[in-house]
C-alpha cells in the first residue's frame, strides 16, 4: 500500500516535485528486519526508553557547560582569547574539553596564567567527562534493563494444586483421632457406672463353671 502510495504520488501535479522525498521514505522498510532480530528491538526499545534521561542530561550538561564557559571567558578572556575571547569560543573548548580532547596543552597555557587554572580544568573534568557521562551510561542501562524485562514472556497465573498433608500434619491427625477414641471409650466407662463394672467378673466366672460343668 505504501509503495502504491509513492508511485501514484508521482503522478499527481503538486506533490510530484516532493516524489523524491516519498521514494527515500520507502527506505524505512529496513525497519520491519527489526522483527527478526529480537535483540534489535530490545536496543530501540531501550533507546525510546532512555529519551527522558537523556534530555535530563542534557539540560544537566547544558547548564555545567554555561557555568564554565562563563568563568573562563571571565578569567581567560584577555590570555587565552583563541579559546576564551568569547561566550560561543568557551562553549565550543569547554565542548571538546569533555572529550579530554586537548586538554593537557589547555592547562599548560592555563598555568602560564594562574597556577589556579588547575582547580578550574579539574573540577570540569572531573563533573563532565566522569560525573555526567556516568549518569548517561547508567540511564540506558537501566532503560535496557526495562526493555529487557518487558521482553520476556510474562508467566500464566495458574492456580494452586491442593499440596498433600505432610508428616507431622498426618502425625497430628492421628494423635487427634486417638483423643478422640480415648475420651469416647471413657465415656463409655463412666455411663456403666460401679455396679455393672462389679458384676461382669462375676458373669465371667459363671460362664466358665457351666461351660467345665457340661454333659460329659
């Protein structure tokens, strides 16, 4: 459809100019390859999770970046005007300084001025290149870890099978059992009262003299 969409556009006396334009969408097909790549998506996914983060980092970066283009074109704009003649120059050399990108010839000529030009350059170092990018790092790491999780198949809530009674539950069953035959057969005592208690030996007795007494 998309395709068909592209060709009839070229047809059309307004958007014709614009066809091009539509013919290098069609490069985004490449996309759907990303179906077949499990761990492709994972990364995009994580990389749409970390957008949040990373504008945070960003506006953070941004703000460090301001502050200390600020105090060097303060301090180093009369010394170092190739570097610190203005604003834009501190920004573009606080930028590059990040990448640790000349900075051992920037504190060279920082220290021909001030030997506290050091605590400058440090501290920058020290809160951009290490501080600041260990944040980002940390963002899509977490933001891979979301997408990972979300990847994975979510387990079926099945419901509990009964668990078989164990031993001491079956020990305590029958101890129950064996109160319970052991009080009904006291009862069962106690409602004979004394005299039929009494009496039983005696019919006992009778029996046996009968029974040794009998025809021959």
């Amino acid at each position: 459809m998309f395709d068909f969409i592209v060709v009839a556009a070229a047809f059309v006396p307004v958007v014709r100019e614009n066809a091009t334009i539509l013919r290098l969408l069609r490069l985004a097909r490449v996309l759907r390859a990303v179906r077949m790549f499990p761990q492709v998506r994972v990364i995009l996914h994580a990389a749409w999770k970390s957008l949040p983060g990373a504008l945070s980092f960003l506006v953070v970066g941004a703000l460090v970046l301001y502050i200390y283009a600020m105090l060097g074109w303060i301090l180093f704009a009369d010394a170092l005007p190739e570097h610190y003649g203005s604003l834009g120059r501190a920004c573009l050399t606080l930028f590059f300084l990040m990448a640790l990108d000349g900075l051992g010839d920037m504190v060279r000529e920082g220290l021909e001025v001030s030997r506290w030009t050091a605590l400058y350059f440090g501290s920058y170092v020290l809160v951009s290149s290490f501080l600041l990018v260990n944040l980002l790092i940390g963002v899509v790491i977490t933001s891979l870890e979301d997408a990972r999780a979300s990847e994975r198949p979510q387990p079926t809530a099945q419901t509990p099978e009964p668990s078989e009674p164990s031993e001491p539950d079956e020990i305590r069953q029958r101890i129950a059992e064996l109160r319970r035959a052991l009080e009904a057969l006291e009862a069962a005592v106690e409602s004979r009262g004394p005299d039929s208690g009494r009496s039983e030996p005696r019919t006992d007795h009778a029996d046996a003299i009968e029974a040794r007494s009998g025809p021959a």
